[in-house]
C-alpha cells in the first residue's frame, strides 16, 4: 500500500515553504487553504499572519507568490482582495495524483494511516435484555458502526464494547417466574431462519415479562420470592445464573436477527454488558469511598459536584450505591472505565449514547477523573445524539403512542425501497429486487441518520429517504450502479490515465473532489463525524452527474479521452463504493 499525498497537502507543503522563505517567524503557520470556487484552492491564513507580524497583509501575500514554485502541481497563484491567495492546479498534477490514487488497492485509495494510531473502546449498539429494540437503538448501532469503520480505516485500534442492559432487579421477577413454568423459553422448532427465530425469541420474551409483571402486580408472595431471586443472581447461586442465562441467550438470538436484518456485524465477544463487571462493583465503591472522591449521605454512597444542582437548588449526586446496598447503573460504568482504561489500555473512550443521558456520563466522567481512572493521557467522550421524530416533529411514535419497534420499522423500508427497485428494474430477477430492496431500503435508513449531524435530532420520513432525488442513500447507489454499467459497456477500452490531456471544467471538478476524499476521511475520523463523509459521497456523485451530462464518455473525441474518462468514472466509483462501505452502506453492481 502506497499512502498519498492529496493535492490540498502538496499546496499546503508548496506555500508553508514559500511562506516561512518571506517570513520566517512565520515558519509552521497554517496557511489555511480550502477548496474555492474562484480557483481550485484559497489560502486565507496570510491575513490573520501579517496582522500579527505587524505587516502588510498584500505585500506579504505578494512576497509568498514570488516564492511559491510552480510548474508540476501548482499552475498560477495570484493574490486577491485584502491578501488573499488564488491557486489552481495544473491538469496533469490533477490526473497523476489521481492515478496513484488508482494504482493502490482498490479499497485503501492512497488514504494515509494517522500518525499516532491508538486505543479507542468504544461503546455502541446496546440494547437490554428481555425488552423490544426501539428506534431509540437504532441511532447508537448504526452511528457506532460507522465510527468503527472509521476510525479502523485511519489505522486505529478499536475494541468494541456492546453495553447491554443485562443486569438488575427486573431480572430476579423475571428468574422467579420462568423458575416457576420453566417451559416458557423453549422453542416450537429450531429453524434456520433466524429473522423468524429472532422474532420468536423476542415473542417469548415479551410473553414471559407481561406475565411476570402481572404475577408480581398481584401476588405479594411471588413479589417476596422475586426480590429473594434478586439477592441470589448478585451473590451468584449457580442455579439463578444458569436461569438468568437463558434470558441473556434468547435475548442474543433477537439481536443478532435485528443486527442481521440492518446488515452489520456484532460479535458475541464484544458483547460486554453490566453483568461482565458485577465482580468490580464492590472495589469500585470501596475505592471511591476510601479515597473520599464519595461520600455517604442518607446511607446511600455518593458523589456531588459543585455545578450540578436539582430546580430546588439542592446538589444532585452521582449515586453509586443505594442505600439498600445494591448498585445501579453508575456503578457498573465507572467499573467499566476501570477494566477499559486499566485491562484494555485504551486511551480513547468513546460512548456512542442518547443526548438524554448526557448528564449521567458528565458525572460518571468527573467523577472517574477525580478517582485517577481517567488520567491526562486518557480521553472520554459520549458521542451524544438526538431523537428520531415522527413527521410531525415530536418523538417517534405508533398511531397508538406506542414506541415504534425497530423490526418494524426496517421491515418497512425494505418493502418501500423494494417497490422503487422493482419500478426502476429492467433486467432484475425477484430474487435480485429482494435483495437489492433489503440494500437500498437498509441504506436508506442508515444514510438518514448518517448525514445528518448526530447530535441533533431527525425526521424519519420513509418518503423522502427512499426517493431517488436529493441527498438519499439510493441517489448514491444509483449513481454507483450508473457508472459501472457504463464501465461494464465500455468493451475494450479500459480506464486509463492520460494526465498529458487538457481536462474540461467538469472533469477538473470531479478529479478534484475525488482526490479530497482523503482529508475527508481523517476529518471524519477525527471527528467522529460520519456526516461530513455523507456530504462529501453526495457532492461526489452530483459532481459526476454533471461530468456525465457535459463530457461523454464512450463517444468522447480521442480513445485517450475515453480512457481517460473511464478512469474518472472508475475512481469515482471506487471512492463511493470505499465511502459508502466506510457509512456501512451497501453499493450494488446493478440497480
Ligand atoms: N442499555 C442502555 C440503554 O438502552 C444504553 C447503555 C449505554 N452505555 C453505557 N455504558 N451506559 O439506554
């Protein structure tokens, strides 16, 4: 693999040499250079760098002109307005970096690695046993996801965490009951399908907790049997563990269903959920408490802050043990910092979580700080998003106020996306409109919580995510399957690079974008921002729909042109396949 030097780098390289030349305090300054639609790039630093060298701005810009060197990569810079700098890119420096670009495996593109890869653990994808995953799960998988393959892409170590609600009082009535009528769990017959067997699992499931719920509502003994149950799981009786285990297993066969159905891979080791640090919770508390970072207030162990205050004006705490000894939610994620930071040697932590839960991590995050857990070295972040909204702009809800269950909710954008497909297809079998309808419609969904910013809130309107204009995931597909048709028909001539021919405006466009797909990866990456790529994928494919519509391709002039125009379909056809996988987004041959 040979990494790449994009064209926005060398122009940044060109002009920090010419600038430190003209002004030498000025040496490591960023000349802040972007993409412009004057010329191919602007550079605005020289401004901010003269007022602070008490210069004047357009002499300096013209000393950095006389020194920039062109000829290969920049053709012509010139200075504009208050001392800006205009430059633009020779043709050939546009084809032949593009070529590398091509000339590396097909995936990679010439992306560089980051420089100082490390350990980020994060954590996503975390629903709770024994419960319906709702659209409130959806958000975390699938942002999760992509910050995953990101950050993977950019050469860092990822270990991946699936915090699952598995632990917890409900869980002793849940024990008691199927303890009490222990064929509730066992299943019709074993089936190969595993959508049908997740769906089965979760009937199970809800049937067993309705009638639990009933039983404990109503029957004062069961109610004393089941928090007897809830002692015996924490002090763990083997036979209330093997109990309990069957939850946990039966609830994984419904998980993986749903994380087959959104076509993402979840591994069983990763799942790690607040049971995995039951054996830390009492450590953790004793550690806190010894070191005075909590303290006891009305029996329960406790943490306060100084800016955290209740609407009475009160001090809200941080509560890591409750009064009656049990341990909750806190707990378990200040423990899991322990193992993440101290067994995982992470030095990024990152949890992909509902905005709604934004303070909990505030404290959780202080107070682990405060403990020595999160040193300097170490980063902790929650990756906070926003709400899923109906069309009416108020949370996402069934007809009948009920929160939507995300099968449902796939199931029909697989049979929208699947309409559009078999109304566009020519040539496709059944099977084939299937399949393309779960990739399109899957996509579609993904691409709408993708391409908007994660922290805010979203629309889900299946109308607009499925339509075939606009910023749609199936926009990108198409434009995918477009252009490897057209190589399909291409016949003897392939693509090739022929950076001695004079490109078109369009042409100029698209090789420039495409070769930007670098920066946009490591700003994503960095970032944690999958929606920068969206954005960048959606502008990629506009910028080659007007290719398509000024330059022909197969009848253009010269075999070179079409060679060369090939190659630049082909590109870009590797960066959105490359891109699209990076959102976890399928990009089919045909459409
Ligand atoms: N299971 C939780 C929920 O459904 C999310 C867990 C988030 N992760 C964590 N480490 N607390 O809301």
């Amino acid at each position: 693999m040979a990494s790449v030097t994009s064209l926005s780098d060398s122009v940044q390289q060109h002009l920090a040499s010419a600038l430190s030349a003209g002004l030498p305090e000025a040496a490591g300054a960023d000349p802040l250079l972007r993409r412009s639609d004057r010329a191919d790039f602007q550079a605005n630093g020289i401004l901010a760098l003269a007022k602070k060298a008490k210069a004047n701005p357009r002499e300096l810009a013209t000393q950095v002109v006389d020194r920039v060197v062109t000829g290969d990569v920049i053709k012509e810079v010139e200075v504009s307005g208050p001392g800006f700098l205009n430059i633009t890119i020779t043709d050939k420096a546009i084809i032949e970096t593009l070529a590398a670009r091509y000339a590396d495996e097909a995936g990679r593109l010439g992306v560089p690695y980051a420089a100082n890869p490390g350990t980020t653990v994060i954590d996503y994808a975390q629903p709770n046993v024994a419960k319906e995953m709702h659209v409130g799960h959806l958000r975390s998988a699938v942002i999760g996801d992509s910050v995953v393959q990101l950050l993977e892409f950019t050469g860092e170590s990822v270990v991946r965490r699936h915090h699952i609600g598995d632990w917890g009082t409900q869980f002793g009535m849940l024990i008691q009951y199927l303890d009490e009528h222990p064929h509730e769990l066992d299943h019709k017959a074993s089936t190969e399908d595993t959508a049908a067997s997740g769906e089965e699992a979760m009937s199970n499931l809800d049937r067993l907790y309705k009638a639990a719920r009933r039983k404990f509502d109503s029957d004062e003994e069961f109610k004393t049997r089941a928090r007897r149950r809830v002692v015996d799981l924490q002090a763990g009786d083997p036979h209330t563990l093997a109990m309990w285990q069957k939850f946990v297993d039966e609830s994984k066969i419904y998980f993986f269903s749903v994380f087959e159905k959104l076509d993402m891979e979840i591994r069983d080791p990763d799942i790690v959920g607040e049971s995995g640090y039951n054996d830390m919770l009492a450590e953790t508390c004793r550690l806190l408490e010894e070191s005075g970072v909590a303290v006891r207030s009305e029996g329960a162990l406790c943490v306060f802050f100084e800016d955290i205050k209740g609407p009475d004006g009160n001090p809200v705490p941080l509560i890591v043990q409750k009064s009656d000894g049990g341990y909750g939610y806190a707990a378990t994620d200040l423990s899991a910092i322990r193992d993440r930071v101290f067994n995982l040697k992470a030095d990024t932590l990152l949890y992909v979580v509902d905005a709604r839960q934004s303070l909990h991590f505030k404290m959780v995050f202080e107070t682990a700080r405060r403990a020595g857990w999160l040193g300097d070295g170490v980063k902790a972040q929650q990756l906070a998003f926003g709400t899923v909204l109906g069309k009416d702009g108020k949370p996402f809800k069934t007809r009948e106020g009920e929160t939507v269950r995300l099968v449902d909710l796939l199931d029909e954008a697989i049979d929208r996306a699947s309409a559009v497909v078999r109304e566009k297809a020519q040539d496709l079998s059944e099977e084939e409109i299937a399949e393309r309808g779960a990739q399109v419609g899957i996509g579609a969904v993904k691409y709408a919580d993708l391409s908007t910013s994660a922290s805010r809130d979203y629309k889900f309107d299946l109308d607009q995510m499925v339509s075939l204009n606009g910023d749609t995931s199936v926009y990108l597909q198409y434009a995918y399957a477009r252009i490897r048709s057209i190589l399909r028909k291409a016949g003897e001539l392939r693509p090739a690079a022929h950076p001695e021919l004079e490109l078109a405006a369009a042409e100029r466009a698209l090789g420039l974008h495409a070769d930007a797909f670098a920066e946009t990866v490591r700003e994503a990456a960095r970032e944690y921002a999958p929606h920068k790529l969206a954005a960048y994928l959606y502008q990629l494919a506009s910028l080659y729909t007007t290719f398509y519509d000024k330059c022909p391709v197969l009848k253009a002039e010269t075999p070179q042109q079409v060679e060369n125009r090939l190659f630049l379909c082909d590109i870009t056809a590797r960066t959105l396949h490359q891109g699209m996988a990076l959102l976890g987004i399928r990009t089919p041959e045909r459409l």
